[in-house]
C-alpha cells in the first residue's frame, strides 16, 4: 500500500523509477530471507525434508579420494585417548561444545580394556539394555515430535568434530560405501537409501556420545539402546528414535522406529607382537590395522562434516569383495584385514 500512495504523489518520473526498484529490492530481500530460514530449521521435524534442510542436494558433494577438506577445527591425529584422559576432560569438552549443561549421565557404564593379542579373550555379548527405563520410554513417546536422523547425524558429526583429536568417529560399512560409490546417503525423494546409519569409535568417543544422551533425549526425542558383554562393557550401541520404536530387551534386533537408528560398533584397540596396533570391532569381530583407519579423513557431505577412515577402499575391498557393484551382500565378520 505505501508504494501505492507513493507513486500517485506528485513526484517526478526520475524519482518514481528510484522508489520503485527500492521497493523491488527490499521485497526480494525479504523473500530470500524468508526462504533461507524455512529451509535451514535443523531439528524441526514439521519442515521440509530432511535433505531440503540441510541442503544436501544443493551442495556439489566433495571426492574425498582427490579433493583436501580444510575444516576449521584440530585435525583428528592417530592418538586414541586414554580413560584417566577422556574423564579429565568430557564435561568441559561436552560443555564447551553442546553450549550448555548437560546433566551427567548416571548409567552404570565401563570400557573394553585395552589388551594384547596374547591376552585377549573373546568378547561376547551377555544381555541388552536401554538407558532409558519402558515407562519413561512409553512417557516421552506420548509426549515428543523426533528429530529425523539425518538432523541428528549433523548434530552428532558437529559435536564430535568440535571434541578434537583423540575422537573419532568414522563413517561405516554400508554407509560408507554410500559415499564412496553413491556419492549420496539420501534418495532424490528424500528417504534414506539404508535402514540405518553405520558408524565405527573408539570408547572414548562412545563414553562422550553416551554423556550426550541427556540432550538426545530431551532436544530431539532419541536415546541409547546397547549391547553389553559379562564385564559390562558396551560392544555395540544404537541411537534411536523413541517415535516407532517399540521397548525391546530380549536380544540385539535392528531397530524399527520412525527413522532410521545410528549405530555405534566399538572398536578396542590391540597391540599385537611383530604387527603393531590394531582396532577390533567387538560386534563383528573384524581386526584391521590401526593405520586403515587413523588419522581419519574429512569428508563434507552437504553440510555435515563427516570423518571416514585413513585407507577406505582397502577397508571396504576386505569387508565386501567388490563393493563397487550393488548387491544385497552383508558385510563379511570375524575377518582379519591386512595387506
């Protein structure tokens, strides 16, 4: 209206041309504006499309096999933390990088030590549990809108990134050979190419992402469900919707939720004689050495800064055979990788 009243003043024609691509500028502007903030709503699972959000469809994805990824944050280096460490310095780490408080987790939780090959045992799981008790789960299902996985995948990557060397947590598996191959984790419509998102860390960077399930559960309605062996040491873990998800201890099953779970296969790190470290996965049981996955690599996806392992390809060639044909072939266990 006030661009109407102002044309039909009395003012020279070199003055209505001024006002009118004014007013022209500052309604574009507006627009852009409008659109910027309706599609970067991470965490708001009542907007557009998770993929539409964080603007992976609009970013060129970077080949992480022949482009250098500078992130504006310490480099992960080849060195695992040791517990004494990851206690000194979680909750000012977790702090400093959440932004706030987060309470303090109360499970009781430990580590799978750190052996040699000559006194390693074999780890087996004994049961299955949840952080969260069924009726506080039945509770915040009845009360909560969930986060899509991807917005917590994002979230969880910043986190991680932000909590520097000695912490890693590598892109895995299927997901990986998403990346590789697909260059993609999310189908042109929006829905996820896999059931789940799979994940390698170390127990430090397991301890610190349990310390962050407070703030899983109550900013995006997801929480912890774990497998854990005699010693209770937790050797594979899986962040979930509660949304879906039906409360459910008797065995490790995939979950079934409203999106698709994070999963977290804890690595131990070994020293074998002659051979240097390795790092196990206490799920499958495949060994590789330490330098196929540390230093990790960057590898920006959209917008998320994703961690992959030093020597990929060599991983996925052990695991799979040729990945690079898609087929409904799972990852092969109880291996040993090496050149």
């Amino acid at each position: 209206p006030w661009l109407i009243i102002l044309s039909r003043q009395p003012t020279s024609s070199t003055m209505k041309t001024i006002i009118l691509t004014i007013a022209s500028a500052a309604a574009v502007g507006t627009l852009v504006v409008s659109l910027v903030n309706n599609n970067n709503s991470v965490g708001d699972s009542t907007s557009a499309p998770a993929h539409r959000r964080l603007g992976l469809l609009s970013h060129k994805l970077i080949d992480p096999q022949t482009t250098e990824f500078k992130p504006p944050f310490s480099p992960i280096s080849s060195t695992i933390s040791s517990k004494e460490e990851e206690e000194l310095n979680s909750r000012s780490l977790i702090n400093m990088c959440v932004g706030e408080e987060v309470p303090t987790v109360t499970h009781e939780i430990s580590y799978s030590p750190q052996v040699s090959r000559q006194k390693q045992q074999t780890v087996k799981a004994c049961g299955v549990d949840y952080f969260r008790s069924e009726s506080e789960w039945i509770e915040k299902q009845q009360q909560t809108i969930c986060t899509p996985s991807i917005d917590v995948y994002a979230w969880l990557m910043d986190k991680v990134n932000c909590f520097g060397e000695g912490y890693p947590l590598w892109t895995a598996y299927g997901e990986l050979i998403h990346l590789l191959r697909d260059k993609t984790l999310i189908n042109p419509d929006g829905t996820y190419l896999d059931d789940d998102f799979d994940t390698w860390v170390t127990h430090p960077t397991l301890q610190m992402i349990l310390n962050l399930e407070p703030y899983l559960w109550s900013h995006f309605g997801w929480s912890i469900r774990f497998s854990y062996s005699c010693d209770k040491s937790i050797i594979f873990a899986q962040l979930t919707p509660v949304c879906g998800h039906e409360y459910y201890t008797n065995r490790l099953v995939k979950v079934k939720a409203q999106y698709p779970a994070i999963e977290l296969y804890a690595m131990r790190k070994e020293y074998r004689e002659g051979e240097g470290w390795w790092l196990k996965d206490l799920q499958t049981k495949t060994s590789f050495p330490l330098d196929w996955l540390v230093p990790a690599r960057r590898y920006q996806y959209g917008t998320i800064h994703l961690q992959i392992p030093a020597q990929s390809e060599k991983i996925l060639d052990c695991v799979y055979g040729n990945w690079h044909v898609p087929s409904k072939g799972h990852a092969r266990v109880n291996k040993e990788c090496r050149d």
